[in-house]
C-alpha cells in the first residue's frame, strides 16, 4: 500500500465517520461543526484526485461560507435556550441507514459492474473544427484558458450571462425581501 492509497483511507474514514455524525448527532451545534469536517476532508479527496481548484473552492465556498453561514443563523435564532435535543431528524438515523446502504450498493454496482460503467481516459478531444489546447502544468490554469483563452474554446461568453442572471436573481431578492 502506498502512501496515497494510505491518506485516501485515512481521509475516507474520518469522512464517513464525520458525516455520520452530522445525521446522528442530536445538538445542532455540534453536527454544523461535524460538516465543516466533511467538507474539509471532501477536500482531502479532491487533492487527492489532483483537483487542486475544486479543493480550494470546496473549503473557500462550504466549509468557509456555507458553515460559518449555518452557526451564525443558529447562534441568532437560539439566543440563550439551544436545547440538547435540537437536531429533531436525528431520530430517524434508523431509516437513514438502509438508504444510504442502497445508494451505496447502487454506486458500486454503476462504477464496477454495470455495463454503462466507463474508465476515465486522459486523451484531449476536440469540439467541432476546433481542437482542445494541450494541458498545462495545473488543472487550475487550464481551467483559466478555458474561461478566458483567445485561442482554445473561451467559456467567456456564458460565464458572463451565469453572472448577469445571478445579478438580477439578488437584485430581485432584495427587491422582494425590502420592507416599505
């Protein structure tokens, strides 16, 4: 066993265990803290796939804002009464358990055994007339020449038309959501 193969279990491991803890844990409190986990150690595994960017963005965006967002909103709902008990979902961890089995079963059987199963392959393939560039050193550069390249496919155009609809969903959030 190398030492990859080694920090995948180890990370795994701390994965599953955290994110049982998220569903079994009856204090709110302490299963927002046990997500952060999860999501720092989904991060583990996605450098470990050599998917430095998702990682980046997986701790920046969930564990950083999506978390601090949760503790925050239940440190001001709660003011001084945060009950033992607050987790109610955390009584059906019974019911919890027999579908998580399946979606793995399910899982295992679509990336092993099922004849749509397919191997990850690392040729480049071209769009149309156009062919990919060649990879640079990081995957966080590539994805730069995706967004912004002259000359490979540019994703310029519907990156800033995601961030025009997103202007106009806040502005007419805070439009709805403004007391007169």
């Amino acid at each position: 066993m190398d030492l990859a193969t080694l920090i995948f279990w180890i990370i795994a491991f701390v994965l599953v265990g955290s994110a049982l803890v998220v569903v079994i844990q009856r204090n709110i409190v302490h299963s927002a803290l046990a997500l952060i986990l999860v999501f720092a150690m989904a991060s583990g595994i996605y450098l470990l796939l050599n998917a430095e960017f998702i990682a980046i963005v997986q701790i920046l965006i969930y564990a950083g804002a999506v978390a601090v967002l949760i503790l925050f909103a239940l440190m001001l709902t709660r003011t001084s009464n945060i009950q033992v008990n607050s987790n109610p979902n955390g009584k059906l961890w019974w019911l919890a358990l027999p579908i998580c089995t399946l979606v793995a079963v399910g899982i295992i059987f679509a990336t092993t055994v099922s004849p749509y199963a397919t191997t990850a392959t690392t040729n480049l393939v071209g769009y149309g007339d156009k062919a990919a560039c060649a990879l640079p050193p990081n995957n966080v550069a590539y994805i730069g020449e995706l967004l912004y390249s002259p000359t490979c496919y540019s994703y310029v155009l519907p990156f800033e038309i995601a961030s025009v609809v997103l202007l106009v969903a806040i502005m007419g959030a805070i439009v709805i959501g403004r007391e007169d």
